[in-house]
C-alpha cells in the first residue's frame, strides 16, 4: 500500500492512533477493570481511576492521557523502526509479493507485525506498569511480560487482522487514492 516513506509514516501513524486507543481501553476496562473497581469499592472503571489519583505509570499515578500519549509515541517509534519493516521482508521470505495475491500478502504482514509488536510492546508495558511500590524482581518483569503477552496476543490478531488494519487500510486509499489514480504502478 504505502509507496514512499512519507506514506509509510503515514500509515503507521493512522495505525498507531487506533491501536494505542483500543489497547488502553482493552487493559484498562477489559483486563483491569474489575480489579480497579474491587481495589477502590467504585461501580465503573473510569470512575475507579479517577479515586485512585490516575493509573501507575512507572511506579507513578498519572492520568490516562499521559498513558496514551506515552503509549503512543513508543508505539509509532517502533512500528517505523522495527515493526513495518521487519514484517514486510518476513512477508517476502514466505510470499513472492508480485506473484501472491495482495489479500494473502497483506494478511501476512499484518500476522508478523503482531508476532513483533506484541512480545515488545508487551515487555516495554511490563516495565512501565511494574508494581514497583513492592520492591523490583526480574522473576516478576518476566511473569508480567508473558502475562501481557498471554492477554494482548488475542486481542493484537483479531483486531488487527479483522478490524484496525482494514479500517486503516480503507482510509488510507481514500487519502491516497488520487496519487494511485494518476500512477498505475502504486495501484
């Protein structure tokens, strides 16, 4: 899909706002959510959250835009450093891209862009959400990490696969459809 570098930033940075969003929702609501409101007796996540002062954030109370904002520019930085490039000449290793059908390439990107980013984002959040309050463990950062991985991994494929990376795909045609128009090689 993306042609040039400034495409390709492009595309990350769409696929990156979305998947930041849904992952802090997905840990924060889906996996941490009951645990949230049990600690602090409130009815709703959002409103545990707020009683708590924010969410733990390098052993530090901060509020959810800062993890979004955190989140995101490590998310970006490694989609376009290690991610997008790694996963594309995985891809080529497995599919000739001018003989495979785009779908099947595409769909084998996305699957090793989540066989990337999962266990890194996944390593990077088990330091930055370490209970450091109770002192530091290697044991413990490793056992967070395949535990994020276990929790991530399912959600990274499905809605990577099904949801966010045709959605980006959709609305980066639609950005970009009058420079594939006018070169028929990029189509």
């Amino acid at each position: 899909m993306p042609t040039n570098q400034f495409q390709r930033c492009i595309f990350a940075l769409l696929t990156v706002i979305i998947t930041v969003h849904a992952y802090v929702f997905y840990s924060l609501y889906v996996v941490n959510g009951a645990t949230l409101m049990s600690v602090t007796g409130e009815s709703g996540v959002l409103a545990a959250i707020n009683t708590q002062g924010g969410v733990m954030l390098c052993g530090k109370l901060v509020p959810i835009w800062a993890v979004v904002l955190v989140e995101f520019c490590l998310a970006y930085l490694l989609e376009i450093f290690i991610g997008s490039p790694v996963s594309f000449k995985l891809a080529c290793q497995v599919f000739d891209m001018r003989e495979t059908h785009p779908v099947i390439f595409e769909t084998a990107i996305i699957c090793a862009t989540v066989g990337i980013m999962c266990p890194v984002m996944s390593f990077i959040a088990a330091w930055l959400y370490y209970p450091y309050y109770m002192g530091f463990s290697i044991i413990t950062l490793l056992a967070n990490w395949i535990k994020l991985v276990c929790y991530n991994f399912p959600f990274a494929f499905f809605s990577q696969l099904f949801f966010i990376q045709p959605f980006v795909r959709t609305v980066f045609k639609l950005l970009f459809h009058k420079n594939s128009q006018t070169n028929p090689q990029t189509a």
